[in-house]
C-alpha cells in the first residue's frame, strides 16, 4: 500500500513541478509588458490574456501537489493537538463528505465545460485578441482527476494511521523555510 500511495503521490509532486514553470513564464510575461507599455510606450494584447492563463494553469494544477505535500491551508487550532488516529478519522470523514463530491462535481461539470468549449472552439470575449481558451478549459477535468486520485492516496494514507496510529512519510520535495528552520 506504501508503494501504491507514493506512485500517486510522486505523480501528483511530477505535475506540481513541471506546472511550477508557469511562475517562470508569469514573470517573463510581467517583465516584458511593463517594458514594452512604460519603456517604449507599446503595450501588448496578448501577454495580458497568456498571463492569466498561465496563472489558471498554475492554479488548477498545484491542488493535487500541494494536497500531495499537506501543504493545504488547514484550520489546525485544536487538530494538531488530537493523536493521530482521531486526525486521521477526522480526515477520512471529511475526505468522504466534502472532498470527494466537490472533486467529482469538478470533473463532472468541468468535462462537461471542456466538451461545449471544445464543440464551439470557444475564444475569449474578454480579449480583444479573441484567444482561443477551449485548451486551457481543459485543465478543469484533469485538474479535477489529479486531486481525485491524489484524494484516494490521501484516503488511504488515513486509513493505515488510524491503523498503526503513525502518519506515512510523505514525498520529500521543496520545503518551505519556516519547516527547515524548527
């Protein structure tokens, strides 16, 4: 079962990072529009539409790696003080009554968002470029499957510490400092 946790979980980090590009991109793309529209007075239409969705890309897809690093937001004023075992029974209630029917609505509707996009080769009309955005409408059912297969690691990650009482490693990846430092 370790195994099988960590491959889902070493998929869910694989996206985060190759997604975590999308920040070199945004920054490239933020650089360039303040010189081209304050240095040489010639903004551009389409480094503002490629921005955004860099950012929805970016967004949509760090939710399976962050919840792959436990790196969620977590109102943990009274649950860090819990043993592991009622963590995780807390956990394991609450992945099967509010995470997996959010996640299921996501890829349901999403899929089904993608599908109507992807029929009307859907372009922005927020843009006076007109981009074409069925691509990036995508992303909102992979997303949705990313966070339900990396829901299943969590779900099972649950189960064998209510079991043995002990939180599974998880993944070693980037830390942030404030961990490094304690």
């Amino acid at each position: 079962m370790n195994s099988f946790i960590h491959t889902i979980e070493s998929i869910s980090v694989w996206v985060g990072r190759a997604f975590g590009w999308c920040i070199l991109i945004l920054t490239f793309s933020v650089s360039y529009e303040v010189f081209v529209r304050y240095v040489l007075n010639a903004p551009t239409v389409w480094v503002f539409d490629m921005m955004v969705q860099m950012y929805g890309a970016l967004f949509l897809m760090a939710g399976a790696y962050a919840l792959a690093q436990d790196s969620h937001v977590r109102g943990d004023v009274l649950y860090r003080l819990f043993p592991v075992r009622v963590q995780a029974t807390i956990d394991f209630i609450l992945y099967i009554l509010f995470f997996f029917p959010g996640m299921l609505a996501l890829f349901w509707f999403g899929a089904e968002i993608a599908s109507d996009s992807w029929r009307y080769k859907e372009v922005s009309w927020n843009s006076p470029a007109r981009i074409q955005i069925y691509y990036f409408k995508t992303l909102i059912p992979v997303a949705g499957g990313l966070l339900i297969i990396q829901g299943i690691a969590e779900i099972l990650r649950c189960w064998k510490a209510m079991r043995s009482g002990v939180w599974l490693d998880r993944l070693d990846d980037i830390q942030e400092t404030e961990k490094m430092l304690t």
